[in-house]
C-alpha cells in the first residue's frame, strides 16, 4: 500500500533549511518518493500551526521509513535541526 510523509514545519534559519532541502529532495527521490505538496496554501483547522506543509507519496511505508533512516537523509536532516521546529508521520494510504 503506498504511504504519505506528511511534514508540518516552521522554518527558523532560512539559508540552513534550505541546505536540508537539498539534501532531502534528493533522498525522498531515490527511495521511490515524489511530491504531491510542498508548501503553498492551506488552512489550518486544528493543533499547532505550523506555515510549511509538505507532503511525499512513497511506494510504501517501508520505502518512506527506509527514507528516513538512510544516510543521505540523515545529512540533510543535520541542517534542518536548530533551523525549524517540525513534525513528521509516515500513513499507510487506502488506495
């Protein structure tokens, strides 16, 4: 069954969470993982708000697990921490 990782961040460092998109977009490619939303409108409803929202459907829920604990998305990750305040969750879809 694919799966969504699903981003909500507040950006804290402009230049260093940049860096950590880089790195990032890379890694979510080769793990089978595309974007169907990175950044742009929304409407919060509910919880914390947070301005930047992305979401990437991966293959499954391992591929975008495997994503995250590679090497290459670690690297990235390093310039995103003290840069942003985020929240990350891996969902299983129903398609």
């Amino acid at each position: 069954m694919p799966a969504l990782w699903i981003a909500h961040v507040t950006v804290t460092d402009d230049a260093a969470y940049a860096e950590y998109a880089k790195g990032a977009t890379k890694a979510i490619a080769d793990h089978g993982g595309r974007f169907i939303a990175r950044g742009g409108r929304y409407v919060q409803l509910e919880g914390t708000d947070r301005p930047r929202n992305v979401v990437a459907k991966f293959p499954d829920v391992e591929s975008a697990e495997a994503c995250y604990r590679s090497d290459a998305y670690q690297a990235a990750l390093s310039h995103a921490r003290g840069a942003s305040e985020r929240d990350l969750v891996i969902v299983e879809t129903s398609e």
